[in-house]
C-alpha cells in the first residue's frame, strides 16, 4: 500500500558535524529547524530551512516544524535527530502505517552505535527498554518517530521539556493509537541517552 504523503522535520543546533552523517541517507522532502551560528545552515543551503541565530530551544524547533508541515499540508512528519542516521526506507515504513485511519503515531527502533564502558552500557540498557516496551505494545517516542498532523491541534510549548513525550501525549489524547514499527531502524550515535544529557531539553538538536 502507497504511503501517505509526509515531510521529514530535523531539530538542529549547532549540528554541522552530525548533519553531515545524516544528510546522505535523507530524501528530498525534508525541512529543517535550525539554530546557532556553525556551518550547518551553509551545509543545507539547498534545503528548505527554518533558521534562527538564537536558541529556541527544541520545542520551539518542533512546534516551527509542525506549523511548516501543516501549511504545506503535508499528511504526516517523520522527526529524526540531527545526529542520526536512518534511510528512507525506514522513514516510508514509518509513514505507512498512517494506512490505518486509528494510527497516531509510529514509533522506530533505535539502534545504538554504544561503546564499551558506563555510557554504552547506558545507551544499551536504555534502547533494550525503548524496544521491550515497543514489542509489549507501549511504544514510547525515541530517536525517530512519525506524527499524523490531524492528531495535533498545535506544536508543544517552548516551556516544554521533553517535546516528543508531549508530542505522543497530545495524540493519544485527540483518540489516536500509537504504534511500535520495529523494521523503521535508526542508528544513534555513541553518547549517553538523551535523559542523561543535562542539554537535552533545551537545545533544538
């Protein structure tokens, strides 16, 4: 079955070195919200940017993301992070599960690029969990995810801590399902998780 149409939305701050990972595996139909004053808004000179020499934080990123989306009238948007790498395949997989009118969002599997010692140990323990919960049936929003835009009134507010939690919330609570598309794989790069990193619920990559 044909996937619906859908836009792929990237948060960035200061990202030059991880954008540059990640674009090669994107598709054309991307946009990205991008923050600080690096090389990276030079990298996606022939992309469609949203740009702010401030930091907006991440939410504010989202939510410009999600505005851009719906004035284009895109159907869906699959978010990855700025660090990432994940194909196209995996992004229509994602996108194709919106086929189901009840589907709110779906969420991918993240696969850590985890060194040896505390923080793979960390990265390991964290994503095994992400997919336990994914495989049990309550997948929970990680590295990569797509959002149905009509499950969304709004983008989340800049006050907002963890914006993918809000975002999964909000579509849960307009009657939406959220399911787990563990084929949609993302490999995340060799850090700590992101609620061990004390940047994580302000910057916009």
């Amino acid at each position: 079955m044909e996937s619906p149409p859908f836009l792929v939305g990237v948060c960035a701050y200061d990202e030059e070195d991880g954008m540059r990972r990640l674009l090669p595996s994107l598709p054309a139909n991307c946009v990205f919200a991008v923050d600080g004053t690096d090389g990276t808004r030079a990298l996606l000179r022939r992309r469609k940017v949203l740009y702010s020499r401030e930091r907006r934080g991440k939410s504010a990123a989202a939510t410009a993301i999600l505005d851009y989306a719906r004035a284009k009238r895109a159907r869906c948007v699959v978010f990855v992070q700025a660090d990432d790498v994940a194909g196209p395949e995996s992004m229509r997989r994602l996108a194709s599960r919106f086929s189901d009118p009840a589907v709110g969002m779906a969420c991918a599997r993240t696969i850590p690029r985890a060194p040896r010692g505390f923080i793979g140990f960390c990265s390991r323990l964290n994503w095994g969990i992400h997919d336990m919960f994914g495989e049990a049936g309550s997948p929970k929003a990680g590295e990569m995810f797509a959002v149905r835009m009509a499950s969304l009134e709004r983008g989340p507010p800049p006050e907002t801590i963890n914006d993918d939690a809000w975002i999964q919330s909000e579509s849960e609570r307009a009657g939406y399902r959220t399911v787990y598309e563990p084929r949609s794989q993302v490999k995340s790069p060799s850090h700590a998780p992101r609620p061990l990193r004390t940047s994580s619920s302000r910057g916009a990559g």
